[in-house]
C-alpha cells in the first residue's frame, strides 16, 4: 500500500471547503485546494441554504482536486460530508425549490402536528434522538403536503450533491439516522411511522453505507470537472465523520465536536434507549462501522458567531481573536447562562437574548462586548463539561479524558475552561476533523489504509497531535 489521494467534500453551515487527503501506512497530509462561504438567504417563504450556488463552489473545488499532481498521485475517490437534517425535493432530476435552513422557525408547526400523535418519548424509543425541532420528520410536516407529493426523492444535502455528482439517488446511513425516520434498533426506515406521516416510502431513496461505492462521476460532469473518479459514501453527517477522527485511544473518553455546534458524547456499540438518556436530552445517531454515537447537541460557537456577525452589522470592528483576549481579561464573575434555550436557536441578536435570559434568571447580564464573549464562553464551557459526564453515565463510560475536534479546538480559553470545569484533561484537535474522517473512510474502502476505527484513530494521533490542557483547580 502507498500513499495515494482521495477528495473529501466538507460543507459546514458557514462555510465549505475541498480537501484533498494523502494517505498510507502512517501517513494523514491534507492540502485544501477550496474554501468558500456557505450564507443563507431569506426569501419570502423563510430561510433557505443557496444550494445551487453551493454546487457550484463544489464544483470548482473538485475541479481544483482532479487536477494533476505533480507528484503523479491521483485522486482515488472523493466524498461528501455536511449538516444533517436538510434536504433537496427532486422530481426527474429537477430541486423544486432551495432547501429550507433548519434554523427557519417553520420548524414549529411540523413538531405540533408530529407530537399529538407521536409524542416524544414513543418517538425515542422508535428512533432514539433528542428532541430538536428541526429533525427532517418535523420539517417534512412542516412542508406544503402538495410540493411533498410532487417530489420523487428528498435526498439530504450531501446525498443531493452526490446525485448531483453520479446521476445516483440513496440516503447514506449516518445521515438518514439524524431524520428520526430510521429505527434505532433495525437501522432500517421505519414504514409504520413514514404511513402515519402520510409519506411515501419511495421519497426515501435506498440507504447506503460508508465505505460502499456510489458510482462514477456522470459523464457530463467529468467533462466539466477535466477528470474523473468514483464517489463513495463516507459518514456523509459531518459529526459522523468527526467521530471517526477523533484520536481516542481508551475506552474512557468523551468528545466534543466544536463549531456551530458543540456535539457532547461518547461512542457506544448499540443504541442506549433508556428512560435516562432521553429524560437527559440525548440522541443515538449512526456511526461509522455500526457505532452508535450517544450525543447532545449543545448550542455551540453559533451563539458567539452570531454575536459577532451583530455587532459587525451595527458598524463595529470586532474581530475574533482580538474579542477573545479581551474576553481572557474579563476579572471576577460572569453570568453563566443556559446555552441551550430554544431563544438562542434562530438567527437575531443573541446579546439582546443573553441579557433577557439574566434578567429572568435574576442574573447581572453583560454589559461590555468582552463580558459577553466571556459569558458565552464560560456558559459553553459549563454546557460542555457537565454534558461529557452526563453522556458517560448515561452511556457507561467512566470519563476520564475530553477530546475537543474542529473549529473550537483553536478556542484556547475554551478547552482551558472547560478541562477546569469537567476537571479531566482536555486534549484538542484535530481542527479539521470532519475532512479527516471523511478521507479516512474513503481512502479505507480505496484499499490505501486497513483495519477498525481505532486504527483509523491510531493513525489520527501519529500524525495530529492534540493539545493537552491539565485541569486546574
Ligand atoms: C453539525 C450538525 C449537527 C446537527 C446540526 C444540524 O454541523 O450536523 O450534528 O444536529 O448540524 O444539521
């Protein structure tokens, strides 16, 4: 086996990129060859993702990919990883409409016609997610019932991209788990609650799994990309591929899959349906390989970009790096507020619903734009490190080590804070998790590298070394 390429596809809800992955026998080296914002737009019906624009980008990434190296690697396979939840109606090939954004409010109708029949707790134990308002099952009864109809598949971001790619429609596995439409303990579409939601089977195209082949590139997409290669399916829910890379080496570990979110949770090998886990607000979404991943979702850096992107709109100039030095300095007490109030969920003025969140509570709000940084950060960190240990009772896992992935592992104060706060080390990066899992399984069903997730994972830490942050009292 020697080191070759493959193509990994990484779309994020800010933003998405294009990462070619070298890998071999103790070799992980990725170069991104694209990167592009991923914005939202509001149109009259709500707020939706410019797919279309997105492909595009896509497109140009892999284009990028598929050129010849140098070094006369070529591109073994490529695969598309992104947010879950969202899809695509199609009908003879054609989207009918942008997909909706899960941050659109929408959402609230569909959960008030699925839980005066389904309630959560049957809900969970047919499918084993928390309750998040913007699970597919709720945004499907959120839908025009007549647009629904019209549509032959609803194909989730990745697996549009993907038939976009090879003219192929199927719902990878990790991704259908996050619907709340596939059973939790057949992994198999759940047909007694798709009749009563009065869908039709066929508008969920035919799983796959990762590791297995989608199919070539069309042949008019090969013409435009000047190269070709096959798609496989990966743990096309970007979560799924961040587990996959995260460098755990014991049992005794929780991970946090930092960016807009902040997913809190151990790995376990089948679904846990206890009264426990869904009173304690957890999900069982499909791994790679069968594993479960027993998670929370928490609320996550959404609150502090969003925070940002508010005060930049009102004229000022804020930056990140400089906010969060500020925030270092911030002396005495901070408000600790519930990151995971439903108010912090849809785009708006997150200060404005901090300070009213402290009001309520009898809390002294922020008052400067540091305070409120910190205030954030310290909530987050609270969030994070009672939710590792939650997830490890919950799941039978003695947490003993924290492992902080993705964009958040490069939040100095935060893995600090939150190792304190957990008082287990915490242990960051790597920052481009996602791609990585997405390439490692990829180049794994390409014949370039062998063997479990854990040697995925051996490989991960050989060659990315974490951060370590100690505890401190
Ligand atoms: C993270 C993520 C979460 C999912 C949320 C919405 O990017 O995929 O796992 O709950 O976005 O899709």
């Amino acid at each position: 086996m020697t080191a070759q390429t493959v193509a990994a596809v990484d779309l994020g809800a800010t933003s998405g990129r294009v990462i070619v992955g070298r890998v071999g026998p103790g070799v992980l080296e990725t170069t991104t060859v694209a990167r592009f914002a991923n914005d939202p737009v509001r149109l009259t019906d709500g707020l939706h993702w410019n797919l279309v624009g997105l492909y595009d980008s896509v497109l140009q990434g892999l284009r990028e990919a598929l050129r010849p190296s140098t070094e006369g690697d070529g591109v073994a396979s490529i695969g598309v990883d992104s947010w879950a939840v969202d899809y695509g109606l199609i009908r003879g090939g054609r989207l009918l409409g942008e997909p909706f954004h899960y941050r659109d409010e929408r959402t609230a109708r569909g959960v008030e016609a699925v839980h005066t029949r389904h309630p959560h707790a049957e809900l969970f134990a047919r499918n084993g997610l928390q309750f998040l308002p913007f699970n597919t099952l709720y945004q499907f009864a959120a839908e025009d019932p007549e647009v629904l109809r019209l549509a032959d598949h609803a194909l989730l971001i990745p697996d549009l991209i993907g038939f976009w790619l090879t003219g192929q429609a199927r719902t990878e596995r990790t991704n259908a788990s996050t619907t709340g439409l596939l059973r939790a303990d057949t992994g198999e579409w759940d047909a007694e609650l798709l009749a009563s939601a009065g869908i039709t089977p066929s508008l969920l195209a035919p799983l796959i799994a990762p590791g297995e082949t989608l199919g070539a590139l069309s042949r008019d997409v090969a013409s435009v990309l000047g190269g070709t290669a096959p798609v496989t399916a990966v743990g096309s829910h970007d979560t799924a591929s961040a587990v996959v890379a995260v460098p755990m080496s014991s049992p005794d570990a929780a991970y946090i899959s930092c960016g807009t979110w902040g997913l809190v949770g151990v790995e376990t090998p089948r679904p846990v349906l206890t009264p426990a886990a869904r009173e304690a607000g957890f999900t069982n979404e499909g791994g790679v390989d069968g594993r479960i991943r027993l998670l929370r979702n928490v609320m996550g850096l959404w609150i502090l970009s969003e925070a940002v992107r508010g005060w930049q709109r009102e004229g000022h100039a804020v930056d990140l790096p400089t906010l969060l030095d500020a925030a270092e300095e911030v002396a005495g007490e901070v408000a600790v507020f519930d990151v995971d109030d439903p108010r912090f969920l849809p785009p708006g003025d997150m200060p404005a619903r901090i300070a009213a969140w402290c009001n309520e509570h009898g809390v002294a709000a922020p008052r400067t734009r540091a305070e409120f940084a910190r205030s954030i950060i310290e909530s987050l960190a609270r969030a994070f490190a009672d939710t590792a240990h939650e997830a490890g009772r919950v799941g039978g896992v003695d947490v003993k080590v924290i492992h902080i992935v993705g964009g958040g592992a490069l939040n100095e104060l935060l893995c600090r804070r939150t190792a304190d706060l957990a008082g287990v080390p915490v242990l960051a990066g790597p920052v481009e998790a996602t791609a990585l899992g997405n390439i490692l399984v990829q180049a794994r069903a390409a014949g370039l590298v062998a063997g479990s997730l854990e040697s995925l994972r051996d490989l991960v830490a050989q060659t990315h070394h974490p951060r370590r942050y100690e505890p401190r009292a």
